[in-house]
DNA sequence: CAGGTTCGTAAGTCAAGACTAACGGTAAGC
DNA sequence: GCTTACCGTTAGTCTTGACTTACGAACCTG
C-alpha cells in the first residue's frame, strides 16, 4: 500500500508539471523515439530527456531501447493507480456528503 | 471544451503540490474549517489558505461561510475533470497498443 | 575504423512559487 | 462598544526545479 500511494505521489507530481504533461499526452497517442518527441515540444532535447526520467520514476511511462533510438509508451499501472486514488478520493467525498445529508434529514424529520 | 481542458490543466497543477494534495484528501473525510485544516498541517494558517485559494480556483473546493468559519468542502466536478482526462488518455493508449498488437500480428507471423 | 546519429548526464543560471510574519477585516461574545 | 476568534491578503525571503549549453557514451553505417 505504501508503495502504491508512492507511486500516485510521484505520478501527481510528475503529471502537475505542465511541459510533462504535454509529453505524456502526446505518448497517449502512441510510442515515441526522444528525438521526435522534443521536435514537436517547446524545450530542448535534453530538458525531453529529463522530464521523460521524472515520468519513468513515476512509473507513468517506460522505455524500449531499439538501437540508438529510446522509444517511450505509456505505461498503463501508472494511470491506473492515479485512477483508483480519485475514485477513491471522489467515493470517501460522497460517503461524507451523504452521511450529512442523513443527518439533515434526520433533523428535520425531529422539527416537524 | 477549452474550459473543461483549462480546469483539468489547473487542477492537475493544484494536485501536484504535496501540501495541497494533502489538505484535499483531508477534506475528502468531511468538510472542514480553514483553522481546523490549519491545526493538522505541517504548515502555518495562512500558507493553508493560500493553497485553499489555489484549490477553489482550480475548482477542486468550495467554500461557505458559516459565522466567522469558512468551511471548505470538495467539489465533485472538480474530481470528474481530472478522471475524465485520465480515461481519455487511458484509452487512446489502449487503442494506440491494440493497433500496434494487430500490425506487429499482421507483420510479423514468420519473426519472432 | 572513421564519421554521423541518437540520447543521457553534469554544471550552472534563473524564475516560479511555497512559506512566514505582519496587518486588516468581519463575525460572535461579554 | 470592546474584546476576542477566525480568516484572507500583502510583502518579502528563500528553496525548489525547469531550462540550456557542453560533454560524453552507445549505436549504426560507410
């Protein structure tokens, strides 16, 4: 469990930045070599490099060595994680709000 | 469309800030008050309404004033926004993988 | 083997933002 | 009315991290 709600630390993290977004999203769209994906982006090369290595650690992608070429995908677990924790955040949120509109019902109920 | 996108954008910003992240999932249990928040965190009261401010902002809050208390609670569409993008690219990498699948299968019946 | 790709890393700069302290403003209590 | 809570904002400091340039490793190709 600990190292699940690590790794959705780190993917929130990695994800909150707004260039490895970009990144990330453009891999959803399928694998890339680094040299095509720093092409189309507003960063060097090497600025790609290092926000592709934040995403690695973050286990939101992973990449494939084909000769010379590092091609990166999207890594499925590291979506999927961030996934369960806002379910969970979103079902905890309506366990709460129901369990106070129970108790507003409840008061009105003894009002009337 | 471009608003939808412009509220995921800044609420995965938001989320990525740990101390933010953090005070989220606290309100996730419950609404609660700016000086209750404040008394559970490692930060001081102001910091905790600064990043309050950044949440409401990024649609993740809302806020309600009850006397002299400003209750902060989570807003569920907030939460939808940023589960929507995550289905949207979880699908277009299952899709893109699937296509992939399917042409090496076609290509490649004699290799491997 | 020499030359040209492709990519990761190191060093250094610099701006964004996270934080605290101090102040002002509003609501409840005496 | 005066004081006491509770909260938001401002001003300013300081750390984090995003970025580029320069360099070197690994790989294919001729």
């Amino acid at each position: 469990m600990a190292a699940v709600s690590r790794r959705a630390r780190d993917a929130f993290e990695a994800l909150g930045d707004p260039t490895r977004r970009s990144l990330f999203e453009r891999l959803a769209a399928g694998p890339m070599a680094v040299g095509d994906l720093a092409a189309g982006a507003a960063v060097s090369r090497p600025a790609v490099s290092q926000h592709l290595k934040v995403l690695e650690e973050a286990q939101l992608v992973t990449k494939t060595a084909v000769g010379a070429r590092h091609i990166y995908r999207i890594d499925p677990r590291g979506i999927g994680a961030v996934r369960d924790k806002l379910d969970a955040w979103h079902g905890t949120a309506m366990a709460a709000f129901q369990a106070f509109a129970d108790a507003e019902h409840e008061k009105d109920e003894v009002l009337k």
